[in-house]
C-alpha cells in the first residue's frame, strides 16, 4: 500500500479522528522509512480532526463544519490538486 501510494501525483487521507498522530501522519512517516520509495514523496493532503476543542453536536454537522463530508473533502482535493498543478508548472 505505501509503495502504490508513493506513485501516485497526490496522496489523500481523511479520518474523523484527531489528524496529528493520526493515520495519515503515520502514513507520510511510514513511506519516508522505506528505502523502495522513490523520494521525494508526492504532496500529501491528512484530512482529519483539528486538535482543539470541538463543540458538541450532530456528528453529520460537526464532520461538514470541518470539511469533513464529501463537499468539504471534494474541495480541499480540489485545492491540494490545484496546488500541486501550479507548483509543477513553476518548476
């Protein structure tokens, strides 16, 4: 799984845990340990819970207010793809 990761343009992980420490940090951590990986690694968009306190309510409300349901994952994809498209074009 790291290595098919490692060869793609941009990796995307999202959890509805908290997001330091989480899956997606330990995936970035995990393909940089492998010597197989061709580095650089490619961007690399952790979606997930912020580490602060989170107001209590509806699960589907909390996940939208922190782009965490499928318009608020769509768009930072969206972004992070943007991104990565204008950097390879200034290099």
């Amino acid at each position: 799984m790291l290595a098919d990761a490692a060869a793609h343009g941009l990796v995307v992980t999202i959890e509805d845990g908290i997001r330091v420490g989480g899956a997606g940090t330990f995936l970035v951590d995990a393909m940089r340990l492998l010597p197989e990986i061709p580095h650089p690694l490619p961007p690399v968009c952790v979606l997930g819970v912020p580490a602060r306190y989170i107001p209590q309510g509806r699960p589907d409300g909390i996940l939208a207010e922190l782009g965490l349901d499928g318009p608020g994952v769509a768009t930072a994809v969206t972004q992070a793809l943007g991104t990565e498209r204008d950097r390879l074009q200034l290099s």
